[in-house]
C-alpha cells in the first residue's frame, strides 16, 4: 500500500510542478511584455529557463533536504532523455529533422563544451559553489551572445510573443492578476518540488534502490515530458528548428544552470556510478548527438537507434543488463 501511496504522491507532486512552472513561465512572460522587455531577450531568458525550472526546483530541494546525488541524476537523467528519448521520438514521428546550420555551428559545440565542462568538474566526486560559478559564467556568457546576436528565439515563438505583445499593449498595466498568478506558481513549484524530492527518497526505500536511480530515469523522463510534447508536435508540422533548438537548448541550460545553481546551497555530491558510467555516457550520447547531425538531418532510422541506446542505458542502469 505504500509503494501505491508514494508512486501517486510521486506523479501528482511532479504533474503540478511542470504545470506551476509552465504558469510561473508564461506570467514572467507577459510582464516582461508589460514592461516592453525586447522579444529577444525575454525569449533567451524567460522561456529558455522556463524549461528547465522543474529540474531546477527539484534539484534546489533535493539539496535542502541533504540529497545532493540527486541533482546530477536529474541533469545526466534529463540530458539523456532529451536525445535519446525527445529526439528519438520526434525523428520517427517526423521521419526526418533537418537541423539549423547555427544550431550546428554554434549551439552544438556550446552543448559539448558545457557537457565537457560537467564531466571536468565532477571528477573528484564533489561539486562546489567554485564549480557552480564556472558554469553560471558559460551559461551567462551563451545568453549574452544569444541576446547580442538576436538568434535564439524561434520564429513560432517570435510570433507568440510578438501576439502577446499586442495584446498587454492593450491593458498596458499589470494589476493584480499577474503578479498573484506569479506568487501562487511560485509557491506551488517550492511545494510540489519538495514533495516531488520526499517521494523520490520515500520510494527509494521501499525498492530499495538509490534516490539517483529513481531521479536518473523517473524524474528525468517526467520533467522531460513537455519537451517532449512541445518537440512531437513541431516534428509532425515539420517544424524541426523548434524541436532541436528546444532540445539543445534545454540541454546546455541543464548541465550549466541546472548543476551551478544548487551548488551555491550545499556541495553536491557525485556518486561513483555516475563517475565511471552515467557522466561518460553522456558524453558520448552528446558526440553521438553531434555527429548524426554533420549532414544537416536527423533521419527516423537514426532516432529508432538512439531510443534502442536509450532502452539500454535503462536496462544498464537497473543492472539489468
């Protein structure tokens, strides 16, 4: 009865963490329209953390409540899921992605640079504030050029914001609304985060098994979900830009946001299976990443390959294989 009991305190703590964040996202939005932030800007910021704030929030608690292991099981969990789960899924469903020259030139060599700089800096098992702040600089220093050169934002999303600006134009003021929807999202992804983290630990007893197993697979593929949704969709319109530019960008946020930002609450601590297995894979799931892209297509035969690899680093993860 237990395992029943947490399992669905589990998936309905970690439903309205997404949700919450994606009104906490949506309402930072609109008063960044009020106050006539550029659409740039808001989109490389606002929008961009948006993603990844369930994995920020998590892994923030997950610190607090003294289970740091948790946080790159949440970053290396969701990273993996992204490629080898996300953009799996929406190569088969698109049949073909043709990837962006900039996300190539640019975007793809920031993803292993941060990737490289992750497996770096955990090497000796532990990540302090020291390390937080070198990849808070990287991540400040992709958002500064993303802003400068007026490149990140996707033409879908332009558009939204460009709507959106249209319509607050109109009221021109915030009142009350915005700024209650904004505190109540906010209280509620500290509620749900933390809840999400006792569910995690609660389980992990009961199985038997290590918090990081559960957050690596479990937590990663739930936070993991509205990229995946977001992605899907983009794919079947045949708009791949939006799906791999989701996808990158979620990923290099992750590894330098999502690690940098809970150092500054405690020293994490890196579990060994992480450091010989989990981290490495990732690495090289991210030189994959990069090499199936040197054509300029993502092919559905090579998404059906990276959700085989995908199903294999479950099974390994388990020890079941």
């Amino acid at each position: 009865m237990d395992i029943l009991l947490w399992t669905v305190a589990f998936v309905a703590s970690l439903a309205i963490l997404i949700k919450a964040a994606d009104y906490f996202t949506d309402t930072a939005e609109k008063i960044g329209l009020i106050f006539k932030i550029p659409s740039f800007i808001i989109g490389v910021t606002i929008v961009a953390v948006g993603t990844s704030l369930p994995e920020i929030a998590t892994s923030v608690s997950a610190v607090l409540a003294g289970n740091s292991e948790i946080v790159i099981a949440n970053v290396t969990g969701s990273n993996l899921a992204n490629i080898l789960l996300v953009l799996a899924i929406a190569a088969i469903v698109g049949k073909t992605l043709n990837v962006d020259k900039d996300i190539i030139k640019i975007d793809l060599p920031i993803l292993m640079g941060s990737v490289i700089l992750l497996f770096l800096t955990t090497l000796d098992g532990i990540f302090t504030y020291i390390d937080g702040i070198l990849c808070l600089l990287a991540l400040l220093t992709y958002v500064l050029y993303n802003i400068k050169s007026e490149r990140k934002v996707e033409a879908k999303d332009l558009k939204d914001i460009k709507k959106e600006r249209k319509e607050e134009k109109k009221r021109n003021r915030i009142g009350i609304k915005y700024p209650a929807i904004l505190i109540i999202s906010g209280i509620a992804i500290i509620l749900s985060a933390d809840f999400t983290i006792t569910s995690v630990i609660r389980l992990s007893e009961i199985l038997n098994i290590g918090k990081e197993i559960i957050a690596v697979t479990a937590v990663a593929i739930g936070t993991s979900l509205p990229e995946l949704v977001t992605s899907v969709v983009a794919a079947r319109k045949g708009n791949a830009g939006i799906a791999i530019g989701n996808i990158t960008g979620s990923n290099i946020f992750n590894a330098l946001g999502v690690m940098g930002i809970p150092a500054f609450f405690g020293t994490l601590t890196i579990p060994e299976e992480f450091i010989t297995f989990t981290i490495p894979a990732l690495v090289f799931i991210t030189i994959l990443y990069v090499f199936v892209t040197m054509d300029k297509e993502i092919s559905k035969w090579e998404g059906m390959t990276l959700l085989l690899l995908y199903a294999a680093f479950i099974g390994k993860t388990f020890h079941l294989i």
